[in-house]
C-alpha cells in the first residue's frame, strides 16, 4: 500500500526485490507488471562500507546545504523572503549531520520567521485601522501585494517606525506563532537503510494517476523453490546401491574367466 497524495501522478514506478527461492506466480493491484528478471550484480555490505558511503553522502548533503544557504541569502536581499526561507529550511534539514552548520541555518531561519511574523502583523494592524490610519514607509503598498514580498529595507523602515513597546508587543506575539508553528511540524531523524540489491527485481509502472488520495497498492503471490524431496533422494540413493551392486557383481562374474 503506498502512500495517498493529494496530487495527480505520473509515470509512476515501484520496484521490488523478490528472495531468490521464490517465484511470483499471480499478482493484483493499481500498477502493471512490466519486468521480473533476476538481479545479475550482487553487492557486499560491511560496517565499513556502509560508513564510507555516510561520509560521501554527508559531504554532498553539506554541499548542498551551503549552496541553499547562500541562495536562501540571495533571496533575501531581492525581496523574496517566502523562497528564501523555502531555502533556509532546506539548508537546515540537510545539515542535521553538522552542529555548527545546522545551528547557523536555525538561527538564521528563526529570524526570517519572525522578520516575516512581525511584517504581516503590521500589515495586518495597518488594514484593519482601515485607509485613514497612518502607515508607516511602504506599508500601503504591501497591503495590496497578494504575497507579501518585501525588501530588507522596507522591512526596516516598518519596524524602525514602531515605538519600543510597539515592537516588544509584536513580538512577544510573532515568538508564540513561531512556536506553535513548530510545535505542529515533526522532524524525524532519517535512517537510511543500505540493502543490498539481490534476488529477482519485480518493476510495476503505472503512466497515470488522476485521481487526488487514490489507493495505490500491490498484493503479491509467490511460491519456494522447494528442493528434491525425501522420495526423490531416497530413489537417487537407491539406484545409485543398485549400480554398486551390479558392478561388484560384473566384477566377480569376470574374475574366474581371468583366471582360467
């Protein structure tokens, strides 16, 4: 059973790596049989191997994570603090293998958090004192922007136009938002599981999915491989006595001709 999306899908693939004792022998589901063949490489998995390839893997993730960093950086300074912290939060998630990294991705995604927490309740009280209410630099102009982009600038200029308790006010609010919406966002830690490819490699593709939270699934049915049973070994077994009898008899049938 897989997962439900709430999207449409294509060109979807499922693999399966099927024991080398059993045979598929039918098969029921949303996907379509397209491969089974047996699996020709066979890989070793060592404590030792797996370690290397953490390392490699946790090099590219670090990579990775600088390069969402700056750009989440980059972001910020053209006025697009949403994709910027669409950024930040990728750098953060692929950090997690590095302290200092990660915690300089946190802070600097929990200060875009409350930058924008801050600027949308500002935009929020300006809207509701309705036209005539004073609005501080470009504050008007926000209000009509559907996504609430903003410059590093104009951020400034609209706390910067707050009185000291003003601003303390907000945010102690934009912290409890923060919170709340951390607290309703699980983060767990991901294990990746090195299992060797082997056996026979069962592919089921479907082209589409139309359908939004469609049950995806497969259900299989397979038979072992069963050795020779107790009766065919105990026949091979038979004939093989029966052929050392016969020749033991051969030989002594021939020994008193050699002797004559």
């Amino acid at each position: 059973m897989g997962p439900k999306i709430d999207l449409p899908l294509e060109n979807i693939t499922w693999q399966v790596y099927l024991n080398e004792k059993w045979r598929l022998t039918d098969w029921k589901g949303t996907l379509q049989l397209q491969e089974d063949s047996p699996v020709t490489a066979s890989v070793a998995v060592d404590v030792r191997s797996y370690l290397e390839g953490e390392v490699i893997q946790n090099r590219a993730k670090t990579k990775a994570a600088e390069e969402m960093l700056s750009l989440g950086n980059t972001l910020l300074e053209r006025g697009n603090p949403q994709q910027a912290r669409q950024a930040f939060q990728s750098a953060y998630g692929l950090s997690t293998h590095d302290s200092a990294f990660n915690e300089d991705a946190r802070v600097q995604l929990h200060n875009l958090k409350l930058q924008q927490a801050l600027v949308g309740l500002n935009v929020r009280q300006s809207a509701a004192g309705g036209e005539a209410a004073a609005a501080p630099g470009n504050l008007k102009e926000l209000r009509a922007r559907k996504d609430l982009a903003y410059t590093q600038q104009e951020a400034k200029q609209i706390i910067d136009a707050n009185t000291a308790d003003d601003n303390a006010a907000l945010m102690r609010l934009a912290e409890r938002l923060i919170q709340q919406q951390d607290a309703a966002v699980t983060a767990p830690a991901a294990i990746r599981a090195a299992i060797p490819q082997q056996g026979r490699l069962l592919s089921f593709r479907r082209t589409v999915q139309v359908d939004t939270f469609a049950d995806l699934n497969i259900s299989l049915h397979a038979t072992a491989e069963r050795a020779a049973g107790s009766g065919f070994r105990m026949l091979t077994l038979g004939a093989l006595f029966l052929g050392f009898i016969v020749l033991v008899w051969t030989a002594n049938r021939l020994k008193p001709q050699a002797a004559a």
